[in-house]
C-alpha cells in the first residue's frame, strides 16, 4: 500500500509536529484577534470618557469609598476640583517621556476643598501629576492658595515585569511608578485608589509644564498578527501536503 509509509515512527512525528505547529497558530491567532476586540472596547470606553462634562472629584470620592464603584471605573474620566497644594511634599515621577522627550512629572498632594491644611483626621489629600517637564529644567512651585482644577483621573500604578521597583521603606522624593499606597506612608491622608493629572488650573501653573499627552487609542498590530498567525498555520499546513506528496512520486 501506497501510503504505508505514514505510520513509520518518523512520519507519525512529522504528522503529531505539524498538528501541534497549527494547533498553535490558530490559538495565537483567536488570541490576537481576542486582543484586538479588547482594544477596541478599550479606545470605545475611553474616547467617551475622555469627552464627557468633568464630574465632581468629590461625588467620585464617596462613591469609591461607599464602594458603588471601583476605580477601574473611574479611570479616564473629567473631574473638576479646587484645593491647595501642599508643594513641600511634591516629589517627581521619574523616567517619563512624551514626544521623544526625556522628563519628569511634579506630583504635588492636594488638600480638597477651600479651607487651608490643618491636618486633621478629615482631611481629603489627592496625588495631582502636574504635568510634564524635561528632566533639564528645575521643578516648578506649585500655585499658592486655592486652585481650580480640571483634571483626569487615574488610578495607581504597580511595577510592571522586569522593570525597576522603589525602595520598600523611608522617604521617597523621586518614583518610577505612581504607587499610592507606597506613598500613603510619607503624604497622611492620601487617596490610594486613584490620582488625577491636571487638564487646566486656575491660577495657571507653571508655563513650562506640558499636559500629560491624551491615551494613544489605536488597535495596534492586533488585527495584523491576527491574519499573520493564520497564514502560518496554512504554510505549515501545505507544506506537509508538499512531503507527502514528493515522498509518493519517489516512491
């Protein structure tokens, strides 16, 4: 019989290979595409958020702490606060960059509302990343007196894999990552669920800060990959046909 030769030792682990190769492929590519959907109601969810009317920092704080919402949810939205800046415990976020520029970010503590600090146990503080500078120019003061802001809210970030982590313990004046929690143990009363960068301040801030650059929304090579993966998987396929066929005419 012709096709004997399929179930010698050596074709039937040519046979398992090229099952397991498409199994694979077509695997990493449903997940690319799963990645690209997820993309998609990311951009969808965010592009509303980022244009909506800015809501009250303050209604946002109750519900998380009446735990209606989880910060997830409160991520990219428009807030408009007033407070006072509390500029002797701004520290810098360090290793930034936007628009191929190296720099730092100012975080400067807020005290929510129109009465100056007066540290009792009351007292709302929300991180404020106020903007962008080059990591060449001297960090800027932080207004005086109360401020307005319109701002957007972020949540708190954790070191990603393989990336450098902050010292555990003591005073930090410099971060990598915006962890709150970390930095509850030198600013009292931080908020640790989320923190906001400034949209526009009233008083202005310093010239020489930039806004935090808008989220990049785009589907990125998901869908490409997607097709890629698929395509392989064929190959593979076609060229076991190939063997198989070139091992027949040679009998």
């Amino acid at each position: 019989m012709k096709y004997r030769f399929l179930y010698r030792p050596s074709w039937v682990l040519l046979h398992v290979t090229v099952v397991a190769a498409i199994v694979l492929m077509v695997n990493l590519g449903l997940w690319q595409y799963s990645r690209y959907h997820e993309r998609l109601d990311f951009n969808e969810i965010v592009s509303e958020r980022i244009n909506a009317q800015p809501k009250q920092l303050q209604i946002l704080l109750a519900e998380l702490s009446d735990d209606k919402v989880q910060p997830s949810d409160l991520e990219w939205l428009n807030v408009s606060v007033a407070g006072t800046y509390l500029d002797d415990q701004t520290l810098l976020a360090v290793n930034r960059s936007q628009e191929g520029i190296s720099g730092v970010d100012p975080l400067t503590p807020l005290l929510i509302g129109d009465d100056s600090f007066d540290g009792g146990s009351g007292d709302q503080i929300v991180l404020v990343n106020r903007g962008f500078i080059s990591q060449k120019i001297d960090t800027p003061k932080a207004p005086v007196g109360i401020v307005q802001l319109i701002a957007r809210v972020r949540v708190s970030e954790s070191r990603r894999f393989g990336e450098l982590s902050d010292p555990a313990t003591g005073k930090l004046n410099e971060v990598i990552n915006i962890d709150l929690p970390r930095l509850s143990q030198q600013i009292e009363n931080l908020n640790t669920e989320i923190y906001i960068e400034v949209l526009d301040s009233q008083p202005k801030d310093s010239p020489e800060l930039a806004r935090i650059a808008d989220p990049v929304l785009s589907t990125g090579s998901h869908l490409s990959y997607t097709a890629q993966w698929f395509i392989f998987s064929i190959f593979v396929a076609a060229g076991w046909v190939v063997v198989v066929r070139r091992k027949l005419k040679s009998g």
